[in-house]
C-alpha cells in the first residue's frame, strides 16, 4: 500500500503532531454503501460548522487559496471559539461552487480546553463521488507526553505518534504500518503503554462527532448503518442466486425491493422490469417499479405502473396513497384527490393519505378543509413532523398565528434543525411583529442543509 503524498501539521497547545493521512480502507468506488458513508462522514462535519454558526459561537477569518494548476480554487475560512479563541474548523469552500467543500477539519476540546479528537475530510478536485480521506484522530495528553491515535472511518488504523519526555529523556515516535516508521516490536512496552496505554483501540466513540457537540443531538443510528451493510450483503447473495436461477422472477423483485431500501432507484427499476419481462402476474414488482420511476421523476411510467396494481388490489390504501403523491408531484390535483380520497375511505387510519389529502387541499384554496386533514395525521401519528409542519402552515393561512406557533413548534421539537420548519416560524414570528426573533431563525435556517428527500409533501 503506497503512502499518501498529503501531510499536515496540528499546532495546537504547545504540541505539534505530524498526521499523514493514509488512503481510506476500501477506494471510493467499491461499494456504495461505503461511498454513502464517506459522504455522510463529510456532511456530519459540515453540519457541526453549521451547528456553530448558527448559534453565533464561532468567529472566522478567510483567505483565497490554490493549487499549481488551480490557482484561487478554494476560499479557506477558519473558525474559531469566541469563548476562548481556540480553532474550531477549517473549511476549504470551492471558489466557483460556494456550496461545496474540498476540505474540512474538525476540532473537539474536552472541558479544560485539551484537544480529543480532530477530523479530517478531503475530496480530489476533479472527482467529487467520496472524499479520497477521512480520517479521525484522537488524543491524549497529561504533563509530560502528548500522543494521538489516526484511523480511518472505518475502523482501521493507520498511524500513532507521540512526543514529550519519558523519565527525563525527550522522545519523538511514531508507529507507521505503511511508511518508514517505527515496528510496534520496536518500541518498550513500558514507553508504549506510557505514550499510547489510554488511548482507544478502535474510533467507535468518536465517530459521530455531532454527538459530541452539546445542543446537536444524537448522532445518526448504528442500526441504520447495519441494515445498509445487511441489504448489501443481501444483494450479493441474490446475484449469486440468479446466477443459477437466471429466470427466477421473485429473485429479482427480491432485490428491486432492497435496491428501494437503499434509494438505488435505476437499479430498483431495472430488476423489477426484469422481473415483469419474465413474470407479469408479479404485482409486486408493478408496485415496486411504480415506486421507483416516481423517484426517478419519470411520473407518467410511475403512474401507470401503479394503475396495473391498483387495477390488481382494487383495495390497496398503500396503492392509492402512493399513487396520489405522484399524481402531486405531476400536478394532477384533482387526481390526486380523488386517489387519496379512496385511501382514507378504504383506511382512516391512514396518516400518510390524509397529510397529503390535506395538501391538495391547500393547494387548491382549501384550507379550512386541508386543516381538519392535517390534524388527524398527527392525531394518529403524533411523531409525523410532516403532519405538523402542514398543519402549522394551514393555520397560518388562515389568520390563526397562535395556533401556527404551536404547531411549528411541535414539528420542531420532531426535527430542531429543519430548514422548512424554521423559515416557516421565521415568517409566523416576523407577522406577529416580532422581528429579532425572526431574523435569529432564519439566519440559523441559512446555515442548514434543504433536508433529506422523503415521500412526504410539506407545503411550502
């Protein structure tokens, strides 16, 4: 394994260690699970910059900066801790798209002030599938030797370096797997366990450096990440099944279903055509495919392909209610109403169809009625943010600004860094005359991401 060409020095608290970020454990293009990590990793990073911001906690100061051949590609800004001065990121934005970043570092102090983590994110300039390097490192310090430990985001490590005295002599080591450091078998145990003995074996407690900003929150779900491994795993187990059974239809809707599970919707829609090419009774797979060309914005096929299965399960709630928000997304209102009427006809219970039965009907100057909607989603799904975001919109459009705040308020408790959610109490807040507030909230929503795509309609 080659040794990276990049270095970079960290010169914090009096100690200065050199990390030289090896290669990531797996390249970029091998798995897309992975590739999804390593992008989710980046965002993360980004977002407790955008975390800080918002709460105006940190202070910046920016230069123009290149590369040999791309001289003023990036602005770099760094951010600093207004408490105490101390550098809290370090953002290479692209110059000519404001909105990407090339590089990120990330500094985590612990209470006194000592540096305990540090995060490293880069992206080639030309090829912007995953960051080429992410990298963590992590640190510990007492009065005479200051040590870190480097890994990658997938639990491999790839550096240890430490500095400081030990019993009177000055040391300077490092332990490099892939370069001309020192062999672990080369260093005392006593000197190894002094520079490295209380530092973690693995990065699991620092990989999600949001959950260790107060005031974030919790940091995205383990579970999520193992079930994205699981359906990966079951993807490749299908594939070699078709590989002996190359006409077995249910295989293939099989893993259209787990490609839909993992938003890989062009590889969705070509199994559960493949399926339909072998087997047409499958009315999964006319589901399936109708759910992926709705994603893929081919409306008309989705549409269609949800009609042979509606025409099939003349009893589907789940058809109608899939069907309907297609039909909204294509501008067919008034078919929209009448798919999602015949959902919350054939299933009361059905939250998802009276959220976005209740958005046609604010479309189409209904909002009294669109209310009554609204509030039976959350009434029967009180954790639907959704729900509660359309719901304070309603009122809102309807004069009632208290019951608004109320309702916004709600779907913020569900989702504090929801940008729709916070412009929309913005606006509530700047009609009832309270004009700092407003401008503190949708200064905090400027910073923060449009949000994840969902099968939910929110009215704007």
């Amino acid at each position: 394994m080659l040794r990276a060409l990049l270095c970079r020095f960290l010169c914090l608290a009096a100690f200065v260690a050199l990390a030289q970020p090896a290669p990531v454990k797996a390249q970029v293009q091998e798995s897309r699970t992975q590739v999804e990590r390593l992008n989710a990793f980046a965002d993360e990073l980004l977002s407790v910059v955008s975390h800080w911001q918002a709460q105006r906690a940190v202070t910046t100061t920016e230069r123009i900066g290149g590369y040999a051949r791309r001289p003023g590609y990036f602005r770099e800004v760094e951010y600093f801790h207004k408490a105490n001065g101390q550098l809290a990121a370090r953002v290479r934005w692209i110059v000519e798209r404001p909105d990407l970043a090339q590089m990120i570092e990330l500094f985590l102090y612990d209470k006194r002030n000592r540096l305990i983590a540090d995060y490293y994110v880069s992206y080639l300039a030309e090829f912007r599938n995953a960051p080429m390097f992410a990298l963590i490192n992590v640190h510990q310090a007492d009065k005479d030797l200051r040590a870190f430990r480097q890994f990658d985001i997938f639990g491999e490590k790839l550096y240890e370096k430490c500095q400081g005295n030990f019993f009177g002599k000055k040391i300077d080591l490092e332990i490099d797997p892939f370069g001309p450091g020192l062999r672990r078998d080369q260093i005392p145990d006593e000197l190894h366990a002094s520079c490295f003995g209380f530092l973690p074996l693995s990065p699991d407690d620092y990989v999600h450096p949001a959950a260790l900003v107060p005031g974030i929150g919790a940091a995205p779900a383990a579970a999520e990440l193992d079930e994205s491994h699981a359906l990966e795993e079951r993807i490749a187990a299908l594939g070699q099944q078709l590989a002996r059974t190359p006409d077995d239809a249910k295989l293939y809707v099989e893993r259209g279903n787990a490609y839909l599970k993992l938003l890989r919707m062009d590889d969705a829609a070509t199994d559960f055509g493949r399926a339909i090419a072998k087997d047409d009774t499958l009315d999964g797979a006319y589901f399936g495919r109708g759910m992926a060309f709705g994603r893929l914005g081919r409306l008309d096929e989705g549409i269609a392909d949800l009609t042979v299965f509606l025409t099939r399960n003349p009893n589907s709630t789940v058809g109608y209610t899939k069907r309907g928000v297609r039909r909204i997304w294509n501008n067919d209102l008034a078919g929209a109403f009448e798919d999602l009427s015949k959902a919350v006809q054939l299933d009361d219970n059905n939250a998802e169809a009276h959220d976005d039965l209740g958005v046609v009907l604010a479309q189409t100057g209904k909002a009294t009625d669109a209310i009554q909607h609204f509030d039976k989603a959350r009434s029967i799904d009180p954790s639907y943010q959704k729900a509660h975001h359309n719901l304070a919109m309603a009122l809102y459009m309807t004069g009632d600004a208290g019951g608004a705040i109320r309702s916004v308020d709600r779907a913020l408790e569900l989702a504090p860094d929801d940008k729709n959610a916070l412009m929309l109490k913005s606006t509530i807040l700047e009609s009832l005359g309270q004009t700092k507030a407003a401008k503190v909230l949708r200064e905090r929503a400027e910073f923060l991401p449009d949000g994840n795509w969902s099968e939910r309609s929110a009215l704007q």
